[in-house]
C-alpha cells in the first residue's frame, strides 16, 4: 500500500509540471528548482537574471528567457550528454518555484491610476477595474481602448460591463495599457437667464426642455423666443436660435441636444453686452457706441489666470461666433473689433494641459502650468530624466490612440510638442475580492488564505453603502466566466443569512435608479423634482413638491417623450393621475376671464376670478343692472363676430354662459312712474335702474310738492 502512494504522488508531481511545461515561458525574475534523478549533486535551484541567463553546474550560463519548462528540459538533458558529463541521457524536471510580476497599466478615469503588479500572465479587464478603484464619475466608459504591448488599439465599450455585467471576459496581457477617457467634454453647458446656470450630463436623447427643467427654469428676465444653441457641426462651432415657447406649446418639436452642446438664454433687456466665462467679474456691461472688445473686457476687471487666449463673440445679428485671439489683439497685431448691442462676449476656461507617463519607475498624470510649454523636453525634466546619449526610445500616444516612436537623444538638439491627454511610455498569495459603484470606501479587499469571504463581510469592510445605493440589485460578476449573478442584501440580512465568496469576483454596487419628473410654468418652485424609491409618482404629487399652483394657473399639460396631453385642475380633485419617470409637465397660465358691458350709465370691463361662472346674470349683476322684470332686450355680441339677443326677464328662469371678451349691449331702460295731484309737474315721470324706485324719487322727479300739499 505505501509504495501504491509514493507511485500517486510522483505522477501527480510529473502531470502538474508538463501542463506548466506546455504553458508558461521563463521570463526575467523567476526563481526555478532543477532536479537531475539519480543524481542530486547537479540538481540545483536558479533565479532568472535580467539578461535571461540562469547558471547550471558543471553545464555554465544558459540563456532560458522564452522557454518553455519542457524545451528546458530537454536542453540540459542533451546537454549533460554532449559534453560526457553523463553516459545516459538523465530524467530532468524543472519547477516554477517563484513567478515574477506582470504590469498591468491603468490610466484616464479611474480613481486609482497607475500600474498594477500582479502574478498572472493574463487578467480580465474587469478585475484591472476593481484594483484600480472603478470609474470616476466624469469617465465615459464607451470610449475606453487598450493598447496592447505591441503599440496597438483595441477600442472597448466598457458600458455594457456596468449596466448588463457584460465584457468582464475581456482579457488583458502584460505591459497592456487601459485608457478611461474623459466625459466632460460631452456635457451640455447652460448659460444666461435660467435659475442655475452651469453643466448637466449628457446623456443620449436628452431634450433641450430636460435641460431647461433641470436648471431651475427660466429666470423673469429671459427670452423664451431667443434660445441659442451653439453646436458643433463638422469641424465648426455653428449657432442656432429656437422658440421656447413654441416647444412648450407643443408647435415646435423639442429637439434632442448633441455631445458638448451650449445653451443661451439671453436677458429681454438686450440694450448691454453680456460677458461671461473666465473673466474677473461677469455681468452686463452697459453699451457705449464705439465700444470695443478690448474695452469691454477690462470694464469687467480683465481675464482670470484660467482663462483661454481664444475668445468667442456672439453676434445678436449673426449665426456663426467670432472667435478673437487675446494675444493678438493686446499686442496690436489684430484689431480690436467693435460690439453692438444684445453681443455676448464668452471667454472660455483653458483647456486642462497634462499627460500620462507610463513606467516601470514612475507613472501617472503630469500636470502642466499654463506658463510651462507642453513638449517632451519639459516634460522629462519634470521626471528628472536625463536624455542626452541615451539610446532608449520614448513612445507617445496621442488622445487617439495613435503612436510616435521618439529616441530620447534626439531631444538635445530638438523639441516636439505634446498634445493634451497624451500617453507617454519610458522603456526601461491573498484572496482579492473588488468592490466599486455606491460604497464607502471602493476597491480591494484582501482576506487571508483561513478566513472564508462572505458578501456582507466584505460590504462592511469596504465601509459600507452609500445612502443612493441599490442594495437590492447588487451584482457579483465571477472574473472566471462573463455571467454575473444580482444579490439582494437586505433579504440576505433579513434571512439572517449569507453569499459565500471563493476571492477574485468583482461586485458592484448600483445607484439606485432615479425617479423624477420636470415641472414648468405656473407653479411656484418649477423644476425637476425627485421622487423616493416608495413616494408615488403622481401629479398631485409633482404639484405639491413643486410648491403647488400659482393663481394664474390653468390647463396642465403632461408631455411623456413626443406625446402630450392636457389635463384640468378639476381632473386632479377626482383621483390620483399617474405619470412616467422624465415627464414634462407645463403648467399653462390661465386664460384672462371677462366681459365687456356697454350701458348708458354703467359699463365698461367686467373681471371675473377662476372660482366665479361667467354667465350673464353674474355679469349684470356686477354692475347692478340685474332686473328680471323688465322685458327689454339685450344683445350680446361674442369674439367671432356672431350676435344673440336676451329678453332680460328670461334670465329669472335660465342662464346664459358667456364666452370671454363678449360684448354685452345693454339698453336704456327706464321705469314709468304716475305722479298726480300737488306737485309742480303731475304726469308720467320715469327712473332708470341706477335711481332707487321710492316715493321720494317719484316726487322729486315730478318736481316736488307744492305749498298746499298735505304731506303727513
């Protein structure tokens, strides 16, 4: 039985070596163990030198960088024989005993930028992610690209990794280099008259009312029907001009906002220039005939340390902006060009100036003044690197992943410039369990080899949820296989019970997914509103967060993507109106409510409130020439010229409701009264309705009482 044993190890032994054998290449760095059977005094144990030689007993130097365990093998076997060290070819095993790093490199966007060590030949690039901290939220995964170690691109939609948990299969090799891009610059920029200027992210089929809402809303001062957009059309910025209110009104389309999109509002009061951007103090600034750019720039306390040399003007007359070097034009070689009024003057931040550096002594991002160039023999005294006669190479990637091979000499007697963002690369056993999304304190988690991981172990270790975090869709993606799997850790934690891990997944906290709804017009916190993950999304619900009506408010109209519809107030007082995530709700300002009454002795313009009928007893009755004894005629004349005639004695019986703006002709109507006996004038008198029907009216009328009358 004992020597059925040795027999199983010594197989097991032998199998594990030729499945490395087949696999695995010595590389600069490895430690090997050399067993010649039968003969221990050649056995030996050897670190890999940097040159890829390794030395043997009795053989010498042997060079082994790139070969394979079994070719090794071989190579000394053959070798013991050819120089009659052994008679008979030895049985010789050569082991692995200690694997030197791989780099892994990591740039752009993500929180722990930097190479990663690690002992694997290859590795997902969802495991990179987790090392490196996970996306910063200005990255935009779909345009990440590796290069590869042999100088070439591979561009990678790294979107689908977060939202479908697809992609984690992606493989990365040695000295590969992933780039996070940024996203900013796609950001939609909104300026001027709305209540909270400044950026919001873009995201696709975003809507310039979206964009509008989530701003706070136009100011009182803005202009609805002037909105420019400035856009990027080819290689040109172009300017458009769009009607806010015809959008809203639903007469013109809402138009979906590109990448990088900038949003005008301008102030109604265009008898000034506007200036804003990197300037000391932006504001108005008033028109002067004959004022120039120049001039105007120094009235708002100059340009800021940030600002670029290139400044835009937009024209109120134009479609295109003007664009203006600073330099130029302080220096006197361009002309400082006039302004009219309604021009806004727009000087931009500048671009952020910085590159990678890739090595295996240093790395990350190298920032450069605005008063430093941006070249390569600035950026190597930086490092304090020394270029004069070396023969290494400096290699550089542009934004788009394009490479230029430099040797480092060649900088003595020249310079290049470098282009914003570019990468630059200088020659020269725990379990690990990632985490990153909505937690404290992303990145690895490390647990020794006799601790067993387990899911809320390791949320709490990474120092628990943020309060926008998703616990009940949390995704635990294996970096062996491309499927993930989603965990809810409230039920776990309710269950009292837990999710083992084995080391190496990669889990994901999501954000919660957020509900809101935009609302507009006449309410009196206009706005985007959200709505927590239990609050019903109803519009009652949307008003009351919105501060409720103001009292001109009227229809409600409910837009959910190119559909609208209207809805009454009264509509709200019969139940609950459910909407959709990302509704736009305009609240209409109601329609003026009044008539028009033409009388001999009163008239003129009769207001009516939102809670009053507009019915034509009201209307009298307001101007107190209600009589439904009278059987004189009135005629009412509507907006579209059409007439109708009223009996007034009709209306004890039944209304007549009004439309707004008619006409009420009203006539002369006159009460007949006889008056007889000592008076100066007996006969017939008559009152109109402004007189009080009484006795004394009638004898006053009849004018007066004579001397002989009997009066008591």
């Amino acid at each position: 039985m004992r020597q059925i044993s040795i027999q199983i190890v010594v197989f097991v032994l032998v199998f594990s070596t030729v499945l490395l054998g087949g696999s695995y290449s010595l590389r600069s760095g490895d430690g090997i163990s050399i067993n010649v059977f039968g003969h221990p005094e050649f056995s030996t144990e050897a670190l890999v030198a940097p040159d890829g030689t390794i030395s043997v007993p009795r053989i010498g130097i042997v060079d082994v960088e790139g070969i394979s365990l079994s070719n090794l093998e071989t190579l000394l076997a053959e070798a013991f024989v050819e120089r009659d060290i052994l008679r008979t070819r030895p049985q010789i095993t050569v082991s692995v005993t200690r694997f030197s790093d791989f780099n892994y490199n990591v740039l752009g966007e993500v929180n722990n930028p930097g190479t990663i060590l690690l002992k694997e030949s290859q590795v997902s690039i969802s495991r990179v992610l987790g090392l490196a901290g996970g996306f910063r939220q200005t990255a935009d995964p779909s345009a990440t690209f590796i290069i590869r170690s042999d100088g070439t691109k591979e561009v990678i939609d790294l979107s689908r990794l977060i939202s479908q948990g697809t992609g984690a299969d992606i493989v990365m090799n040695p000295d590969d280099t992933l780039f996070v891009p940024s996203g900013v610059e796609s950001w939609i920029n909104v300026i001027g008259e709305v209540r909270n200027p400044g950026t919001v992210p873009f995201r696709e089929g975003l809507t310039l009312i979206q964009v509008i809402a989530a701003s706070g809303g136009l100011t009182a001062s803005a202009d609805p029907e002037r909105v420019l957009l400035v856009v990027t059309e080819g290689d040109k910025r172009v300017q458009k001009t769009l009607s806010l209110s015809d959008i809203i009104e639903g007469e013109s389309p809402d138009p979906e906002l590109s990448k990088g999109t900038t949003i005008i509002i301008p102030d109604l009061t265009l008898k000034s220039i506007r200036v804003i951007g990197e300037v000391r103090n932006p504001a108005n600034v008033r028109f002067v005939r004959g004022m120039s750019l120049l001039q105007v720039i120094g009235q708002v306390g100059g340009i800021t340390a940030d600002a670029a040399d290139l400044v835009l003007v937009l024209r109120s007359s134009g479609f295109e902006p003007d664009s203006y070097q600073l330099t130029k034009l302080m220096s006197g070689e361009s002309k400082d060009p006039l302004l009219e009024p309604g021009d806004t003057v727009v000087v931009p931040r500048e671009v952020e100036r910085f590159v990678y550096v890739v090595s295996r002594q240093q790395g990350g991002r190298v920032d450069f003044s605005r008063d430093e160039d941006l070249t390569a023999r600035v950026l190597l005294a930086k490092l304090n690197l020394s270029y004069e006669n070396s023969e290494q190479h400096l290699i550089i990637f542009d934004k788009k992943g394009d490479r230029v091979s430099h040797a480092l000499r060649s900088f003595t007697d020249e310079d290049i410039m470098l282009d914003p963002g570019s990468i630059v690369m200088f020659p020269d056993f725990e379990r690990d369990i990632h985490v990153f999304g909505a937690i404290r304190h992303p990145g690895q988690i490390s647990f020794p080899l006799d601790k067993e991981p387990d899911l809320i172990t390791v949320i709490s270790m990474a120092g628990g949820l943020l309060d926008d975090a998703n616990s009940s869709a949390i995704r635990i993606i294996d970096t062996t296989t491309p499927a993930g799997r989603d965990v809810d850790l409230q039920a776990l934690i309710d269950s009292n019970s837990t999710m083992p891990l084995k080391g190496g997944e990669l889990i994901y906290v999501p954000e919660r997914e957020a509900v809101f709804a935009y609302v507009l017009g006449e309410v009196r916190n206009p706005g985007m509103k959200i709505f927590d993950e239990y609050e019903e999304l109803t519009l009652e619900r949307l008003i009351s967060k919105a501060g409720g009506f103001t009292q001109d408010a009227g229809a409600i109209r409910v837009r959910h993507g190119d559909s609208a519809e209207d809805v009454m107030q009264e509509q709200l007082l019969s139940g609950d109106y459910d909407i959709r995530s990302g509704a736009v709700v305009n609240v209409l300002r109601a329609p003026e409510r009044y008539v028009y009454v033409v009388s001999q002795t009163d008239g003129g313009r009769v207001e009516f409130s939102h809670d009053e009928h507009l019915t034509l007893r009201n209307a009298l009755s307001k101007l107190n020439l209600l009589d439904i004894t009278s059987s004189e005629v009135i005629q009412l004349v509507r907006p579209d010229g059409s007439r109708e005639e009223v009996i007034l004695n009709r209306l004890r019986y039944s209304d007549r409701v009004l439309e707004p703006g008619t006409v009420i002709l009203y006539p002369q109507i006159l009460r007949r009264v006889h008056v007889l006996g000592a008076v100066r004038s007996p006969g017939t008198v008559y009152l109109d309705l402004s007189e009080q029907m009484t006795l004394t009216s009638a004898i006053s009328k009849a004018g007066g009482t004579l001397q002989s009358a009997e009066t008591t």
